[in-house]
C-alpha cells in the first residue's frame, strides 16, 4: 500500500484535514489518469463518456445541453464542446428544439450506445482495479465521500 507521504515525497502533513485534502486530490488524478488510458483507445475522453453515460440514461428521450451540463461529474466541463465532439463521431444527434429555436435537444445514437457497450466489461473491471478495495472497504468509503461532502 503507497503512503500519499511516499507518492508526494512529503514527511509531513500541517494537519490531517491537510492530508485528507491532498490525498483526495492525489487520488482524483491517480483516477482520471488510469480512465483516460482506459478510453484513449476508444477516441473518447471521461468527460464525453460521462455525456454519454447521461444520455443513455434517457432511455431515447431527448434531452437539453443545460440539462447534461447539469447532472456532469465534472461541472466545469465545456458540455457543448463535448456534445459538438461527440456528433462529429456519431455518437450523439443534435436537432433544434420545436417548442424553442434557441435549445437545442441531443440524443445518443446506436453508435454511441455501441461504444459504450463495448466499454461496460473494461470499464467495470477497471474500477475494481483501480479502487483496489473490497466490497465492505468500498461501501465505507462511499459511506464516508458522502458524509465529507455533507
């Protein structure tokens, strides 16, 4: 098991709310880095997968730009970026909004359902290696994100 005082070469922490801090913020970049080389191969990035995660989710409803931007891991992400990315691979359908010109409404092609049935086993099987932790030692630790996040 690698300390996060080994991982940062860092002897010692101000306080240990200081080194939870880190060590989350170690943690979330250990994660994103071991996801995007889980997606490279597939073109994708976490962020257009988490659109498309969202959009499958609509069970072929359409839904609005804001509406994903919304319900993002990432809420800084660009959702209109990814979305525009997205169609460009065919993974998603852009169409205007009858009732508003202005929206615009977007829905997951089969493409892009494809894409990500072809993911779900990697996928799965990364998190468990990833996490690294057995199942009563992750239901503590889901327990204790969502008691830190208040």
């Amino acid at each position: 098991m690698a300390k996060i005082e080994d991982e940062i070469q860092q002897k010692v922490f101000k306080d240990p709310y200081n080194k939870a801090v880190v060590n989350l913020l170690y943690t979330h970049s250990y994660l994103v880095t071991c996801q995007n080389g889980l997606f490279k191969p597939y073109g994708i990035s976490p962020e257009q997968y988490n659109v498309l995660r969202i959009l499958r989710g609509q069970n072929g409803v359409p839904t609005t730009v804001s509406s994903i931007q919304d319900r993002m891991l990432n809420k800084m992400s660009n959702a209109s970026r990814l979305i525009e990315k997205l169609k460009l691979k065919g993974y998603v359908r852009r169409t205007e909004c009858p009732n508003d010109r202005r929206q615009v409404d977007v829905l997951i092609t089969e493409e892009g359902l494809k894409i990500l049935a072809e993911l779900q086993t990697k996928v799965e099987e990364g998190n468990w290696k990833f996490v690294n932790l057995d199942k009563e030692e992750v239901n503590q630790l889901n327990d204790l994100l969502d008691k830190l996040r208040g």
